[in-house]
C-alpha cells in the first residue's frame, strides 16, 4: 500500500477507535463497524484533511479501504495530515 494507507489507519485507530487488527486494505466501513455517521464524519475528515479536490460521496457505500487509498491517489492527493481540528467520534 502507499503511503497514505498508514494515515487511513492512523485516522480509524485514533479518531475512530478502530482496533489495528480489524484494519485491512479489504476492510470496508461495514465489517469494521462503522456506523453510517461515523462512516460519513470518515468521509468529511478526509475531505478536509487530504490534498486535492475529492468527491468522496462518489465512492461506492461498499468501498474498501484499499478503493479509498487508490481513489485519493488518482484524484492526486498525497497528504492526508491528522490534526487538532480532526473529529472525535466513537464507534
């Protein structure tokens, strides 16, 4: 995975709560139990925080985390920063 994939995770385990076992590149909000808020908060942070202009509402409701990564790449954002303004939000 590139190096955005490590932010993904760095995002679920410490805003999300997400244990680091649970995520997997075929890991999907679904199986790691993200409920449809969470899952959109999800969507908002990276929108917020990843460079580029990406419409993540066109990302399909089943998309894994690996669909994510290549999806932020092709739309050309690289930085994906977690900071002081990320949501906190809980399972």
């Amino acid at each position: 995975m590139s190096a955005i994939h490590p932010k993904i995770t760095e995002v679920l385990t410490h805003i999300f709560k997400v244990p680091v076992g649970e995520i997997r590149p075929d890991s999907t909000m679904d199986s790691l139990e993200m409920d449809s808020l969470a899952a959109a908060e999800f969507a908002v942070l990276l929108r917020e925080t990843a460079a580029g202009d990406q419409d993540f509402d066109r990302l399909p409701k089943n998309a894994t985390l690996a669909d994510i990564t290549r999806f932020i790449e092709a739309a050309g954002g690289g930085a994906l920063v977690v900071g002081e303004s990320a949501m906190s939000s809980a399972r």
